[in-house]
C-alpha cells in the first residue's frame, strides 16, 4: 500500500541525507536525528491510521457474523412456531450476509496485516533512532578527542617551528658573540702597537745633556753604595 511505501522512501531519503552531509559527522548525525524523529510522528500516525482501519474491519466482520447468528436463531424461532415462510426469509437474510462475509473476512485479513507491518516498522524506527541516539554520544566522543589530537598536533608542530627559531638565534648570537671577539682582538693588537710605537719613540729621541756636577756626585754615591758600573 502506499504507506508502507513511503516509509520505504523516507528511510532511503534518510540514507541519502547522510551520505551528502558526511563532510561534518557531528552536524550530519544531530540532522538525520531530527529528521528521523520527524518521520517517526508521521510513521506512528499513519501506523495509527492503519490500526484503526484493522479495527474497523475487525468490527464490521463481527458485526455480520453476529447479524448471520441472529438470523438464524429468527428462522429457527419461526419454524418453531409454525411459520415456514417467515423462516425461510429469515434464511435468505441469513445467506445474503454469509455471501458478504467472506469479502468482510478478506478486508479485515488484508487491513490487519498492514496493521502488523506498520507496527513492526514503527517499533524498528523507534529502535533504530533509540540505537543511533546511543552511537551520537560515542561518536560525538571520538570527534571530540580527535580533535584534541589535532589541537596537540598542532601545538607539536607550533613548538618545532619554536625549536627552528631558538636554533636560529643561537645561529645569530654565535655570530654575535664571534664579532665582539674579533673587535676587541683588534683592540688589543692596536694597543700592543701603540706601546712599541712609544718605546721605540724614546730610544728615537735626543739624548739629554750631561750636566758635570751632577754626574760627579752620581760617581761618589755609587762608589759609597758599592755599585758597579
């Protein structure tokens, strides 16, 4: 019937929706989710539909049967009291609604079996939205420590880019440290330069004049001292 078909469509509908939506598995579960539970309202009241129309069928079928059972207890009343002709249309009442109970029984067989059916894909659905509900929470899980991972990930990545750069200022600081060296290197090769330039100078310069006097006292304080020349 075209119920149970379109529950078939609208689970194929779902399927679909999940394979287009799998770039974002969070997302794409809390959708297909509601729109399960949305076809679940509709499933459970067309569900309803059919069980009241495997009611209905059920009652019409009773109904006649009891109609067919009063009819023969009229007959049977009337052949008691002496009047076959009212029996015999009490019969022919009777016959009339045995002819329609089999069409009765048939509608009542077909209308329960949808009944069943739908009921089966309504407890399923529920089942299965109750299961996927369950899964959610796993999944949503795993996503959150997947991305975790990925934060970690990315914080290891962040700190070998940090190891990259501390090695390059090691790099520059070596550097550094190799021209303050060198300058004051220099330095001191310009210092020792200017010393020998200066005693060089004094041996260059004039010697002073000798003034007699004082060399002669120099003389006799050495010679008191006991100082050779």
């Amino acid at each position: 019937m075209g119920i149970l078909k379109r529950f078939g469509d609208i689970m194929s509908a779902n399927i679909n929706a999940l394979l287009d939506k799998a770039e974002d598995p969070e997302k794409m579960i809390d959708q297909t989710l509601r729109n399960l539970e949305k076809d679940l309202r509709e499933v459970k009241s067309d569900t309803a539909t059919v069980m009241a129309e495997a009611t209905a069928a059920k009652r019409k079928l009773d109904e006649n049967a009891a109609e067919v059972e009063k009819y023969q207890n009229y007959a049977e009343k009337a052949l008691v009291a002496g009047n076959e002709a009212d029996a015999k249309q009490f019969l022919e009442k009777k016959q009339a609604l045995v002819n329609k109970q089999a069409a009765l029984q048939q509608a009542y067989e077909a209308a329960q079996s949808n009944s069943e059916k739908m009921q089966q894909m309504h407890n399923k659905l529920q089942s299965d939205i109750a299961t996927l509900q369950e899964r959610r929470d796993t999944i949503k899980a795993k996503m959150s420590t997947a991305k975790a991972q990925q934060k970690i990930n990315s914080m290891v990545s962040g700190s070998t880019d940090a190891a990259d750069s501390i090695a390059a200022f090691d790099k520059w600081e070596a550097k550094a440290d190799m021209a303050i060296d060198k300058a004051n290197a220099m330095t001191e090769l310009n210092t020792q330069n200017d010393s020998i330039d200066d005693l060089a100078a004094k041996y260059d310069a004039a010697p002073e004049a000798s003034n007699p006097a004082v060399d002669e006292e120099l003389a006799a304080m050495k010679a008191k001292l006991g100082i050779q020349e």
